[in-house]
C-alpha cells in the first residue's frame, strides 16, 4: 500500500490479484492438536511465502469426513514445524484461486522441507495449482525503494 503512494507508482503493474478473506478453518474445529486460538499476526518474521491454492472438483465433491482425514495428515505435518507459521483467507468466488495460503518463518529451508512433506500426502493429490509461490524478505518501505535503485 504505501508504495503505490510514492512517485514510481505509475510505474507498477499489479502482476498476481490474491483477493481473500480470513475466516475460521473448518478443519481445525474440534481438531485434537488445535490449541489456543491465536490470530496470526503478520509481519512478525523475517521471510513471508504467498501463494493460490486450487483445489479440484473432486476434493469438493469428497465426504466431509474424508476432507477431514486428509486435512489431518497436513496439519500433523505442519505442527512439525513449529518455526512455520499457516494464515489460510479463502477466496472462491473473489479470485481465480480457492485460497490464499500464506506462510511466514525465518528459516527458508524449513519452508522448503514443509512443502516437499505436504506434496507427499495423499490430500495433494486434489490440488490442481500452487503457483505461483511469492517470496518476500521483511525490509523497512524506505530500505525497499532505495533497493530499487
């Protein structure tokens, strides 16, 4: 936002539109690893990953409880790593994607594994697009601008 309230804003292009908005995880209610209910706070680490999700028909078309199953699986793996930080906005019918999935940690390499674990489940295979993934460095806008030369 405040960068498109400098002068090279007429310079920029809207490159990816990820419209979504926060809501309750409908797998996660009742869920045994659930713990206290924390709103993710973002802006808190040093790396920020954002991508769409896209998930096909059939995994809409799946029994609730088998959703459930499956979601269960990612979010035992993602309790693994504690250091990785989840914030799902849901976008249907706002966007082109389903969900915006955003993921904020301050190691890089714990990302990557996390994400090479997810693709492994027997839930990815209902996803239809994760692409593509941005990823941001935390950098004060003045430090950013100077970056850009």
């Amino acid at each position: 936002e405040g960068l498109r309230k400098t002068a090279l804003a007429p310079y920029l292009e809207t490159a990816a539109s990820y419209l979504a908005v926060t809501r309750e995880s409908m797998y996660m209610k009742g869920h045994p690893q659930e713990e206290v209910k924390v709103m993710v706070e973002p802006g808190q680490a040093k790396y920020l990953f954002v991508y769409p999700f896209v998930k096909s028909r059939e995994w809409y078309l799946l029994k609730r409880e088998e959703r459930q199953r499956l979601m269960n699986e990612h979010i035992r793996i993602g309790h693994q790593f504690p250091g990785i930080r989840i914030n799902t906005a849901y976008s249907f019918g706002l966007d082109d994607q389903d969900f915006v999935v955003a993921f904020e940690g301050d190691e890089p390499k714990d990302f990557v594994t996390l994400v090479m674990r997810l693709r492994e489940t027997e839930g990815s295979t209902y996803t239809v697009r994760d692409t593509p993934i941005f990823t941001c460095v935390k950098k004060p806008l003045e430090e950013i601008l100077w970056s850009l030369g």
